[in-house]
C-alpha cells in the first residue's frame, strides 16, 4: 500500500483546473497555455514517447500538440468529458497520426533492445499497480484474463496494431483481433 | 413499411469508438472517424467516453523535462496565431447552415448525418474485407427520416446498381419501390429501377448516366406496381442519403 503511495502519478498539477484553463486558451489568454505546459508537458512527452519510441519525435508531436490546443481550445465544453483527458487525446491523436503515417520505419530505428525490454514493462501487471487503488480501470482491467488485458495495453500504451499485438504475443491475427474486441466490451460492461 | 432497428450498428459504433480511442485504426480509417466525428453526435460522444475511459493509463507516464526551447517555439507559434485576427476556428464554423425556414432539408439533412455513424461503420467494414468483387463507383447508405439505415446502395457506375436492404420493409399490395438519384438538378431524379422484393440484388438495366459522384443523392420512393406513372419520383420517399467514394 505505501509502494502504491509513493508510485501514485498524480501530483502537484492536481491544482491546475483545466478545463478552465483552456476555456482561457479559447478568449486568447497566453497564460492559460503556458500553465497547461507546465503542468503536463513532461508527462506528455513522456506519453507521445511510449509510442513513438524517440524523445525528439515525440516533444515535436507535444509542440505541435499544444499549438492545436492553443487554436481548438474552444472545441472543447464540459459535455465533452474530462478536459485533461481532452488535451492527453489531442497528443496521443497526433502522436498515432505520426506513426500510422507510414513514419515507423524512421521511429524503428532507433528502438534497442533496451527500450524494447522497456516497452514490454508497459504491458505488464506494474502498470496497473501505478492506477489508483479505488480506480474502476484498475479492477476492470485486472478481471480480464492477461491476454486481453496485454493486448489493450500494447494498443493504448504503445500504439501497436493488431498485427504487432498478434506478432508480440505470438498468435494468429484473428486471435489478437478476437482478444482486442472481447477485452473491449467487457471493459465497457464493467465501466459501465 | 415496417422497419426494425438493427441492434449491430450501435454495438459497432461503441467499437469503433473504442478503436479509434486506443489507435487501433490505420491513417485512413483515422481519417474517416475524424471527419465524421465534426457532425456526428453519437460517434463524438461514444469517442469522449471511450476516451475518459483509458485516460488514466496516460497518468502512469512518467514526466520527463521538456527541452528548454519547446515552451518558446510553441509561446511563437501561439502569438502569430493571436496576431493574424479573430481565428479560433470552430467545429461549429464549419458546419453546414441550412434555411431555418426548410424545414423538410432540415429534417433529412440530420437524419443524413446521423446516418452518417452507420455508414462509416459499414465502410469501415468493408474497407477490411478483401476486394473480390468489382468496387463500386460511389456507395450510398440510404436511412429514413428518423435516420436509421435502411438500404446500402453501390452504384458500379456501368448502369448497374447493388442494393442491399438493412431492415425488413413490407410495402402495401399493389405498390412497389423505387429507386431514384439525383446525377444534376438539370437532369433531375432518374429511376435506376424497381426494387420488387427487398432482398440484395442487382439492379442492372438502369439509365445512361454520367459517373456516379460523391454527395450525389439517392432515393427510395414507394411507388405503384410497375413505377411511377411519370418517371419523377410522386410517392411517399422511404429513404434518402448521399453517396460516397469508396477510398
């Protein structure tokens, strides 16, 4: 439980209110713009990074991330669902289109053994022990069986296809799609 | 005319949310669901729920420090923005405004477009099979006034038609549908043919026609057996919708 603690990602940004801020963005306050980047810059990149596997691809996509939001900002109401959640998807939607634009041979480059080791840690049960304890994600995803719940992860977390999910865990296509699609519904069963 | 609602379609929205939500689509698919999401309702609020849905996994990143020059190049970006006049582009901006007044397009343009979920559905499922058959030119979803999905139309573009009913319809004894499109306004509605019994087929006598393009409207009329006395649409319109190129 203290492990937990410690690992809980949310912090100091709690404070932020954002979808304030971005109603800010919306009348022109530069301001408002600067305290989103303070506040979830770094785990931007960090997100962008989990899928496109290079820092400097990845603060581009954040760059250019954050110039839409800027510009889009009133897009956004509160019937649209949670504003950081809102501007996380601005950033993996951008980071996606990068790598489905047929820019993964660049982005595979550079990816060592290392970093393939670090990635496969993302689809393991370690994730989930840094969600919240009372989070419904959290015990949604621990009642799938693993193959479902790996397979969700590989595509959230990494960006892999079905074809990439299928080679990594070693199944026929089908098979990953099958676990894809049953894993999604019974999330949105359990989620409600 | 009964029609039932086909329970798939919003079980495949949901999952095409889901997918969409998790980048699970290639760049083109991508690129559908982004164009529809700018007007369709259901698709947008199945993507925000999709979306909130997994946003905490986002929070498990650990933040790295952002290079010194990122907040600068994006403060530079954001001040041209604000200097170059009111911008701010809206998804509202761009819609489309139709006369207060008409209110009959009103009505079928937003049964159009929440008929738009279902076709993208559909097109999106037929993107993934593969292509034995010949493709079709231009491919049209045709839904009733309430904008459920009745019949996908695929005009070849050679004078031949496929329709394929989504939904039961029973028409009254001594009547029969018709299938109309709209190649101009100068040309006006012309029949592709009778649909006798609403099952798929092929409807290949039709008229010399121009190619098929996209937004060409396509119609179904229920008309008296054997058609329309006047070779205009006259009778009650059970389905509309605009065509689209398959990518």
């Amino acid at each position: 439980m203290l492990c937990r603690e410690a690992t809980r990602p949310l912090d100091g940004e709690l404070m932020l209110d954002h979808a304030e801020a971005l109603s800010r963005c919306a009348n022109g306050d530069r301001a408002a713009l600067k305290a989103l980047f303070e506040a979830e810059a770094g785990r931007l990149i960090a997100v962008a990074e989990r899928i496109l596997r290079r820092r400097d691809v990845a603060e581009e996509v954040v760059q250019d991330a954050f110039i839409q939001i800027w510009r889009k900002a009133d897009q956004y109401s509160a019937d649209r669902g949670s504003a950081r959640g809102w501007i996380y998807a601005v950033v993996r939607n951008r980071a996606l289109n990068v790598l489905r634009d047929g820019r993964r041979e660049d982005l595979a480059d550079e990816a060592d053994l290392t970093r393939l080791s670090e990635t496969a840690n993302l689809h393991d049960d370690r994730v989930l022990d840094r969600l919240d304890a009372t989070s419904r994600l959290r015990q949604c995803l621990q009642q799938l069986d693993e193959a479902k719940r790996r397979s969700l992860l590989m595509a959230y977390m990494s960006g892999y296809t079905h074809g990439e999910i299928a080679g990594r865990m070693n199944v026929p296509l089908g098979t990953a799609k099958a676990w894809v699609r049953r894993g999604l519904s019974a999330l949105r069963e359990c989620m409600g | 005319m009964t029609s039932t609602t086909t329970p798939m379609d919003g079980q495949n929205l949901l999952e095409l949310a889901d997918e969409y939500a998790l980048g699970l689509l290639d760049a083109q698919e991508r690129a559908q669901v982004e164009d529809a999401l700018l007007h369709d309702d259901d698709l947008r609020r199945a993507v925000d729920n999709a979306r909130d849905r997994f946003h905490e996994l986002d929070l498990t990143a650990e933040p790295v420090t952002p290079s010194p020059h990122l907040w600068e190049n994006i403060e530079t970006a954001a001040a041209e923005r604000v200097d170059d006049g009111p911008p701010l582009p809206s998804a509202s901006g761009a819609r489309t405004v139709t006369a207060a007044n008409d209110n009959a397009v009103r009505r079928w343009r937003w049964a159009a477009l929440a008929g738009i979920a279902a076709s993208l559905v559909l097109a999106v499922g037929l993107l993934r099979m593969p292509s034995t058959t010949p493709s079709a030119a231009v491919i049209a979803v045709l839904v009733d006034e309430a904008g459920e999905p009745l019949v996908i139309v695929e005009d070849f573009g050679d004078r031949s038609t496929r329709v394929t009913p989504l939904v039961d319809v029973t028409v009254p004894a001594g009547q029969t549908m018709q299938l109309w499109t709209l190649p101009d306004e100068e040309t006006g509605p012309v029949s592709l043919g009778l649909i006798e019994e609403p099952e798929t087929m092929i409807l290949d006598d039709g008229p010399q026609l121009p190619a098929p393009q996209a937004d060409q409207l396509y119609e179904i009329t229920i008309e008296q057996d054997g058609g329309s006395p006047t070779g205009r649409p006259t009778g009650e319109i059970l389905g509309k919708g605009f065509a689209k190129q398959p990518r």
